[in-house]
C-alpha cells in the first residue's frame, strides 16, 4: 500500500508525472494495472490543481516583481512549446502534446497552456485527461518493455 501512495505522490508532481509514478510503481511490485489506474488518476489532479491556483493565487501573486517576472518567463516557454500546435489544432494538439511523455510536456504545462490560451474548462479537461490516458499507456508499457527486457538479462547473466 505505502508504494501504491507513494506512485500517487510521484504522479501529482509537476515535473515527474506519469514518467515517475508508473515506473516507480511497477519496480515495486504493484499491479501494472493498479499503477496505470492510480497514476492516470492522480495525474488528472494536475488540472483542478493548475486551475484553482490561476484563478485565484495569480490575480494576488501577479502583482510582485518577481513573480511577475517568473510568470512573463513562464508564459513565454509555454507558448513557444505549444503555441503553434494549439493554434493549429485546438483539443487535438493540446491533447498531443499532453499525450507524449518527456519532460514538460504533461498535465501542468497543458493545463497552463489551456489557461493561457482561453480553452473552455470543459474541453481543456477532456483533452488533457485523454492526454493522460494515452500517456500513461505509452509510460506502463515502455516501463514494462524495460523492466521486462533487464529482468531477462539478469537471468542470462
């Protein structure tokens, strides 16, 4: 059980995600089925999470200098990353690019991004959730293909 929360706490962190969780949850033995349901789950959290504090904390936090600064820095990654491909394709591309498992590339950015580009709740969410959905397939069955592969080699050695 301590595993299966600690995944839970690896997946809601902002830079780890998925790519943390589900890797960390298979080494340890749980259920890849388990481990893919938790972490996508938790990993969903991201948005209310992103959301609650740009409508709230921003409009107070945006008035100091260096947050500001922070933000504008932030801003301008952010739609250098995605800014083409929402533009182009909407849901779509804002569910790609929440879909592909590097590193800034999951549920915070894309909840940023759906922010900063005026996505109605709604279709922000569906898009980033199906994002992590697909994600988290691609995370559970690399990571499976990995441990699988090293575990086979250990025995050949």
């Amino acid at each position: 059980m301590e595993e299966i929360l600690e995944s839970i706490g690896i997946s809601m962190l902002p830079i780890a995600e998925l790519r943390g969780g589900i890797p960390y949850a298979l080494l340890h033995g749980v259920n890849p089925y388990v481990a893919y349901f938790v972490c996508v789950l938790a990993n969903c959290i991201a948005f209310p999470i992103v959301y609650f504090f740009l409508n709230t904390f921003h409009t107070r936090l945006i008035k100091l200098e260096w947050y500001q600064q922070l933000f504008e820095r932030f801003v301008s990654r952010t739609r250098k990353k995605v800014g083409k491909s929402i533009e182009k394709w909407g849901f779509w591309g804002l569910m790609v690019f929440v879909m592909i498992p590097l590193p800034v590339t999951g549920a915070y950015t894309g909840s940023f991004a759906a922010w900063l580009f005026n996505f109605k709740k709604r279709q922000a969410f569906m898009a980033i959730a199906l994002g992590v959905f697909i994600a988290g397939i691609i995370v559970s069955a690399i990571s499976l293909l990995g441990i699988e592969s090293l575990s086979f080699l250990t025995k050949k050695l």
